[in-house]
C-alpha cells in the first residue's frame, strides 16, 4: 500500500472515529481516547510505517485472522521478520 492509499484509509477511518465520537462530550475520556486513537492512527498510516511494522513483527501474542487480514490490507505482512 502507497502513501497516497495509507492516507486515503486514514481519512476513511478518521470519519468512523469523528462520528462515534460526537457521541461522547468533548471532556470526556472517551472522546479523549478516540482523538489519541486517530493520532496512533496517523502516526502507524502516514508518519513512521515502516516503525509499527517493526512493531507488529515484533508483537507477543498471536493475531486473530482478522487482524491479520486487517495489517495485510494495509501492507503489512506480520509472518515477516524485519530485521
């Protein structure tokens, strides 16, 4: 996935997180944890990738498949070892 798909998913999901989080009020933990969850976001996307698949790579505990096929879709292959 290229920089220009990366931020396309960054915006897409940025969409999701902005709507569930006017539900909340803006002091709020939750709404709090949703803004820190669309840095993460950004940071792992469009900022340092090639850091979280270090991170990812490197991660104790198994993945579901699902979050396989999530870190696959965004390029991300977590059977491979990076260094």
């Amino acid at each position: 996935m290229n920089l220009k798909q990366r931020i396309g998913l960054f915006e897409e999901d940025s969409k999701i997180l902005e709507a569930i989080a006017g539900q909340y009020g803006n002091e709020s933990r939750e709404y709090a944890a949703l803004q820190h969850s669309a840095i993460a976001l950004w940071y792992v996307l469009a900022e340092d990738n090639e850091k979280f698949k270090e991170y990812v790579a490197k991660f104790q505990g198994d993945l579901s498949p699902e979050q396989k096929a999530h870190l696959a879709e965004m390029g991300i292959d977590p059977e491979v070892d990076p260094g």
